[in-house]
C-alpha cells in the first residue's frame, strides 16, 4: 500500500516513468497510479493494468501527433501560400494515415480531417 495523505491507497499500477509527486510518504523516483480502491487482484489484471499505462502513453504521444500535423497545415493555410500549405498537407496525409492505420483514431475521423483540411487549401486563392 501507500501512503496519501494518512490513508492507504491501493496501487493500481507503477510506470517506468519517473515523477515525484510531492507526496511526503511516496518513495522518491516512484510514480503511481492509484485510486481509493483495493488494487488489482490477479497476477493477469496486475499485468493488464502495467500494460495499460504503457498503452495509454503510447497512443497519447500518436494522437499528439495527429494533432500536430493538423496544426501545421492550418497554420500554413494561415500564412497564405497555397504551395506551402499543399507541402505539409502531403507530409501531414502521410501521419494521419498511419495513425488511423493503428487504429489510434477512426478512419472516419483521419478521412474527415484530410477532406477538411484539402477543401481549406483548395478554397485558398491562387
């Protein structure tokens, strides 16, 4: 168990990164996941909630992608130059593509951003 603030609190699961919460009564280098209930029962749930934090980092970094890469084409749409715009989005379909492949986000949702994105370079003047 660990201690937060006087009570106990189950573990739910440890990452591999480390963070200092600021907690008195947590180890150093320790960075915790926990809730106000009984940690996982099983060594298969242990497991699953390890891997779930890994998962969860790694998806998060990839959708922080996708949201980067559509940025980028608004602000060049913002900057005026069709040309340069036309640029990032084609280097832009190629990240929202595969991160739709992954099944990160829907294809659905990668189609409607490009589509999006292309009406706004196509309606952009010459």
């Amino acid at each position: 168990m660990v201690c937060v603030g006087g009570k106990d609190v189950g573990i739910i699961a440890v990452s591999h990164v480390f963070v200092r919460f600021g907690y008195p009564c947590l180890p150093e280098r320790l960075h915790v996941f926990f809730r106000k209930f009984s940690m996982a029962n099983t060594a298969q749930a242990r497991k699953r909630a390890r891997q779930a934090v890994a998962q969860n980092a790694h998806n998060s970094a990839l959708r922080s992608r996708l949201r980067t890469a559509v940025k980028a084409v608004r602000k060049a749409i913002a900057g005026g130059d069709k040309a340069a715009a036309a640029d990032v989005f084609k280097k832009a379909q190629s990240t929202i593509d595969s991160i739709a492949d992954k099944k990160i986000v829907h294809k659905n949702k990668a189609a409607r951003a490009k589509s999006r994105l292309s009406a706004a370079i196509k309606a952009m003047g010459a």
